[in-house]
C-alpha cells in the first residue's frame, strides 16, 4: 500500500496525471486493479477541524481554472441546456473565461471592455456581450439581482464568445476542444471507475 500526502501544488499535478494515465488505460486493466486506487481532499473547515473526502472531479479532470470555465460554456452551448441553476451562473463564468482568454492573447494592461473592441469586430455584438459579461455579471442594483436572463440570448452570447476566441486563435480553440473531449471521456472514465 502506497500513501501520498503532499501540499506542493506542482506534486499533485504529477500524482494527479498519473492517476489520469492508468484511467485511460483501464481497458488494459482489471477493474479490481483500479478500485484500489483513489485520491482524496484534506477540507480544512476551522483551526482545528477538517473533513477527508474523495477529490472532486473537477480537480482531476481539468488542468486548469480556464480549461473549466470553457467545458462549462461549450457543455451548455452543444447540449442546449436550459437548467436555470447553469443559466444564472453564466455571466460570471463567460466573464471570467473572456478575462483570462484576453490575459492570455492580448497581453496588455487594458481592461476587458477595450479588449472587447479588438475580439469583437461588430459593434453591436460587442455591445451585447459586453452587456452580458458585465450586467449580468455584478450585482450592482437590487432590480439586477431579480432578474433572470433570457435562454436563448444566454446561449447566443456564450456562442458569439467561443466564435471569438476561434477567430482569435483557431489552434488554441481546437485544443481547447481537445481538453474539452479528453475531459468528457475522463469524467465518463472515472465516474465508471
């Protein structure tokens, strides 16, 4: 029986990519072989309290914050998913994804609403999306906060932000679809496991 414990970020990285590896190559092996693997979370809830379960998924099938926010943006556009618990997050989460796409790509210190103007050409796609990622995004008055959005402009403006940063970068897109693929088939994989 092997046991690792560890608080360097980096270690996990490397356990986690090996736990992901036999997972792709279960097929080799006995089911029995691979239940004897798992990998839990230390929850630290108070200065002397914490709480040992197993690692959420998300922790091992993403590499990172980004990869995640764009699984969750290009899951809700392919399956047209209209569960109002994804709808009412996706403000933030499109957000979030634009601003560290536009860190990413336009690495300057302009804000995201001038980095807008460069990723949407169209003035007024870039007004609605823009109007999207920071209306919806911050709860700035309490009628904001009453309001639900519109589906379908949720699955229009999610769309025109996954078709900029394809045009941005059409190889960075098709790896994120990649990672987007690889992800759905590890989930599917260790939900199994």
């Amino acid at each position: 029986q092997l046991i690792i414990m560890t608080h360097n970020y980096e270690f996990f990285i490397l356990i986690r990519d090996w736990f992901n590896e036999i997972c792709r190559l279960k097929r080799g092996m006995k089911h029995s072989d691979l239940t004897k693997w798992r990998i839990y979370l230390v929850d630290r809830k108070t200065q002397t309290e914490s709480n040992v379960r197993e690692i959420p998924l998300e922790l091992i099938v993403f590499r990172s914050e980004y990869h995640y926010l764009f699984s969750i943006l290009r899951e809700y556009v392919a399956n047209s998913i209209t569960d109002y618990a994804v709808i009412y997050n996706l403000p933030n989460i499109a957000r979030r994804f634009m601003e560290i796409f536009g860190g990413i790509m336009i690495p300057s210190y302009m804000g995201l609403h001038q980095k807008m103007k460069i990723l949407f050409q169209d003035e007024t796609e870039r007004d609605r999306v823009w109007k999207f990622l920071n209306y919806y995004s911050h709860g700035g008055s309490a009628a904001r906060a009453l309001i639900f959005q519109d589906a379908s402009e949720c699955a229009s403006v999610v769309e025109a932000c996954l078709d900029a940063v394809k045009r941005r970068d059409a190889e960075h897109f098709k790896a994120l679809l990649e990672v987007y693929s690889d992800g759905n088939n590890l989930t599917r994989g260790l939900r199994e496991f």
